[in-house]
C-alpha cells in the first residue's frame, strides 16, 4: 500500500491510498461472492455462481464497486495507521481515482489545535456587587404584592389597581382582519406597576387604562422596533383592541412578622430578610460569574489560536438547533412559523444567527479544556469514591421514594449519574482555576506561601559550629628578630 497525504486549510487533511492489483482481486472474489447470495442467478443456488458468471451477469463495474466499499471497510483503519493520522471524528471517502491499479482518495478530520498564547498573564478582576437594601426591598414588595388580595370596585381604574382585559392585536399593514396577530388575549395588568422593568405588550401600556371602567373598550396604536424581544410584534405598526373585563383594588398585607410566619418557613420578619438576601446574593452571584467567564473567555480567545475541522462545527449547529426548538415547542411554536416571523428561511437563519453562536461556543469549549490539560486539572481518588458514595445514596432516595422504573436503577443508569458528576466537578475546578488565576488569586497565594516558607527558614535554628581564631599574641612576651 502506498500512501500520500496533503493537508488542507480546513484542518482535514487528504490521503491518497493506493493498493496493490492481486490484493484487490481477493476483494472482487468476496464481492462477488457477497453478490451472488444476494442476486438471483439463473441455474445457480444462492452464494454459488462462480466469479466469471457474477460479472457477465451483474457487470464489472457492480462488482468493483462492491469490492471498494469491503476493502474500505477492512482497511480504513490500516491506512489511518500508515498514514500516522489519529482523526477527530468519521473521514469520508472523497474519489475513487482508479480501478486498476486501486487508487482512493479520502478527507480525514484532523483532531483541534488549541494555542492558547500567554494566557497566565492574562487578569480581569473579579468583583461582584453586594446586595444593595433597595433590591432587598424591591423584593419583598413583589412578595407583598404576590400574596395580596383583589376587592372588586365600581370606580374607575387607578394607580394599584388590577385590570383584567382581553386585548386584540392588528397589524395595521394588512387590513384583513381575520388575519389579526392574536385574537382576545387574555390579560392582568397592575395600573402603574413601578417593579414591573418588561411590561408587555409595551412599558408603559397600563398607563394607557387609566381611568378605565368595566366593560369599557378602547382602541391604542403602536409602533414596535425592528428588534423588539416579542417576534409576534417586532417591526409592526400595530392597532391594539381592548376590553375591559373587570377592576379591582389590590389590598397588600403588611410586612411584618406575621407576614413572614404565614409563609410556613420563617419565625421572623428578620429571619425572611435574611433569607431573601441569601437568596438574592446567590442569584446575583451566578449572573456576575456568566458575565465574568464570558468576558474572561473573549479575551483569552482574543490571543489564542484555535483550529478545528467543520464537522465539530455542524455538530454544535445541530445541538443549537434542537434547543431552539424545544424553547418553541415550549411556547406552542415549530420551528418553520418561527422562520416565517423572522422572515427569513433555514439556510439564513443558521449562518447569520446559529453558526455564529456554534464557532463561539465550540472555540470556548476547546480553550476550557486545553486550560484544564495545562493546568493539570484532575479528579482525584478520594473524589471518585465520594461521588460514587452521593451517586449511590441518590438512586437509594429516588428507589425509596419510587421514583425510578419499578423503583430498580441499571448499572448503566448508575455509571451515566456518575459520570455526569465527575463531569460537573472536572468543569466547576477548571473555572475555579480560571478564575483564580485571572482574577491575581493565585499570585496572592503564591506571594503568601513564599512569605510562609522565608519566614520558616529564618525561624530555624542555626546549627552551632566551633569558631577557630588566631591565637592571641603578646606583643611585649613576643619574641623579636635579633
């Protein structure tokens, strides 16, 4: 077998395999073999038509053809190993170039490459705010309002109060009315609602019932941005119909002790205060961690080489995909509806919105791991058995509690759950370590130690060595020179 290869920019590389006739003739008589048991030859039982009878009757062409394909299977991995290749994924087999002798050409993925430059030196400090009172506050003022009551009023609608309605949305450019964007929706607004930061369909739309009695109904245009967050309403000039179905005050009950003792968990008004400041620090230090590996990943990939074969790509785009998908299912919505609000079609859509994403999000991954193989990020023993000891008492709860299949658990459902586990910590130690060494954490402890160990040294104690010193001379005993 002789074997050429040339690399290609997409990080595939093309090898050219060439074998010799009289290897290839064995092939053609196990095709032929193959196709005489699945070919009804006339005068011959099944798998029993000699070679030259196969040929005449099904050509030379078929059973070449099915010689390549059980030569490709028996020897791909043979010429991966002659060519030195370790491939990142499936190659394909791009030309037969010849028959005689037996010439393939294939495109091999090539595994990624990841450089990531200077990458200690890089630092982004990392400071997340603290919990301020007024969000503390603002907090418990949506708790206030969740558990309030609604009295029915026969006066017009106020600051506070809540309306019930069911709206109508026209789009203005097409005067057909059954074509309307949704019909009698229905809808609870707060009149003036100061915690509400995304009012829909617009901020500032309750203010536009004001004054509103039951049963009344009234007609409201607006224009939505071309990039409004709502696809339904995005870019439209649109013509809101409005029936006003009820108003009723909303009573708050106090923020007190009682209050917070009616929720089953607190025994004090300052035990839930506490509580929805934990709540709320721990919330906002996960949105400030996001944010900080986002931007701490941009910047090491500002300096970082990455390469990769297309096929790690187009996986990505699939996993995208499906997500999106199952975020519209979710919100009664397939995906082909979806395209028809955006205005566009599949093709446009993945390379301008989905592929960008999938390069940003497979660039990042390859660079988290690279880090980590650097870094030397293990999972060592003692963390293996603990986390086959959690895995193992978890499947117990969850077979106590009959959550699993006849409240029994595989070993391969035990072994997944494990798995995942140890993938969580492995990731959760190699952010850990990222930041830390962005953030100067370890030049800190670095420092300190080296301080520790001076300091260490110096407090040992000096071994004590006999001191030798001249002998002391008498210089009125000491004899002279005569």
């Amino acid at each position: 077998m002789k074997i050429e290869t040339t690399p290609h920019e997409d990080h595939q590389v093309k090898i050219i395999a060439e074998f010799e006739p009289d290897f290839f003739e064995s092939y053609k008589k196990r095709a032929a073999r193959k196709i005489a048991n699945k070919t009804k030859i006339s005068g011959f039982r099944p798998g029993k038509a000699p070679y030259e009878m196969v040929v005449r009757y099904v050509g030379e062409g078929a059973v070449s053809e099915e010689a390549i394909e059980i030569l490709i299977d028996d020897q791909y991995a043979e010429i991966l190993k002659e060519a030195s290749i370790n491939p990142s994924g499936p190659g394909s087999l791009n030309e037969i170039i010849s028959l005689d002798p037996p010439k393939l050409s294939f495109i091999v993925p090539l595994p990624p490459e990841v450089d990531l430059g200077d990458y200690k030196n890089i630092r982004l400090p990392y400071t997340p705010d603290a919990v301020t009172e007024a969000e503390i506050e603002e907090f418990l003022k949506r708790m206030q309002r969740n558990y309030a009551s609604a009295e029915p009023t026969n006066e017009l609608s106020k600051i506070g109060d809540l309306v019930y309605i069911q709206i109508t949305a026209n789009d203005q450019a097409d005067s057909n009315v059954e074509n309307a964007i949704f019909t009698d929706r229905p809808l609870q607004v707060i009149l003036g609602d100061e915690l509400n930061k995304k009012e829909w369909p617009y901020q500032g739309f309750s203010n536009e019932l004001l004054g509103s009695a039951e049963g009344s109904e009234k007609e409201i245009e607006y224009e939505f941005p071309d990039d409004y967050e709502d696809i339904e309403l995005r870019g439209k000039k649109v013509t809101f119909k409005i029936k006003v179905q009820s108003v009723k005050n909303l009573v708050l009950p106090a923020l007190d002790d009682e209050f917070a003792k009616s929720l089953g968990q607190f025994d004090s008004y300052v035990d839930l205060e506490s509580s929805v400041k934990e709540q709320l620090e721990t919330n906002k230090n996960q949105e400030y961690e996001d944010q900080y590996y986002t931007d701490l990943l941009a910047k090491i990939a500002e300096q970082a080489t990455v390469k990769y074969p297309n096929f790690m790509v187009n996986e990505e785009i699939e996993h995208i995909l499906s997500s999106v998908k199952t975020d519209l299912s979710r919100q009664n919505l397939d995906f082909d509806t979806y395209l028809k609000v955006l205005n566009t079609d599949k093709e446009k859509y993945i390379e301008e919105n989905v592929k960008p994403a999938a390069e940003k999000r497979l660039r990042n991954s390859l660079i988290i791991d690279k880090f980590a193989q650097l870094e030397k990020i293990q999972i060592g023993k003692d963390d293996l058995d603990n986390i086959m000891n959690e895995t193992s008492l978890m499947m117990s709860e969850m077979k106590s509690e009959g959550k699993g299949k006849k409240g029994k658990f595989s070993k391969q459902q035990m072994d997944s759950a494990a798995y995942n586990a140890v993938t969580r910590l492995y990731n959760e130690r190699t952010l850990e370590r990222l930041k830390d060494q962005a953030s100067g954490k370890l030049d800190v402890e670095s420092a300190e130690k080296e301080i520790v160990e001076k300091t260490e040294k110096s407090e040992k104690p000096k071994s004590r060595k006999k001191k030798v010193t001249s002998p002391k001379i008498d210089e009125e005993s000491a004899p002279t020179k005569e």
